[in-house]
C-alpha cells in the first residue's frame, strides 16, 4: 500500500541541503499545510539494516519452529498455530514476507 506521499517521493525535484549533500528535501503543499519531505543516505541504510535484521530474525525462528514440528515435539495443530501467532506478533514487520508455510 503506498503512503500518502509516494507520488512526490518517486518525483525528481528534490533540493539538496547545503552543506550536507547527502541530504535532499522537498516542501509538499496539501489542503493549507505545507510538509517537508526529507531523504538521506545514511536513513536509507538504517532502514535496509532494519528491514533485513527483522527479516532474518523471523527466518531464524520460523526454522526453530520448522525443527521441533519436525523432531516431534511439537504435534498438535493448535500449538502450532500459537506458536506461529506469537512469532507474527514478534516479527509484525516482517511478517507479510513468508508466502507459504506448510506442515511436514
């Protein structure tokens, strides 16, 4: 779902900040309130940083969960089926990310 802003953020009319080349931003104007948009590098990193702890950390888990369905310890559906509530509610971000599960 794209924010609010996205037509503007794909746009390429964005200023730099002096001194900071690094740094662009933009002034919207939208139903008298004017926002500023800002963009960065370094914001763009942290982000992908985050994106990708939070992605592998779900995997991580969802593969203790695969082992023990797997050994055994784990047998009943519903168990499982909270166990896998308690790792979306962890991992919300990540969570639209695993496409498919499937109980071998």
């Amino acid at each position: 779902m794209p924010g609010p802003f996205q037509k503007e953020l794909n746009k390429e009319d964005w200023s730099e900040v002096e001194g900071h080349p690094q740094i662009q931003l933009k002034l919207v104007a939208r139903e008298r309130e004017l926002y500023v948009l800002t963009r960065s590098l370094d914001r763009a990193e942290k982000e992908r940083a985050i994106r990708l702890r939070t992605l592998h950390g779900s995997h991580k888990d969802l593969a203790k969960l695969r082992k023990t369905v797997r050994s055994g310890r784990v047998r009943l559906r519903e168990l499982i089926y909270k166990r896998l509530g308690r790792l979306e509610k962890r991992w919300a971000t990540a969570w639209p990310y695993p496409t498919e599960l499937r109980f071998l």
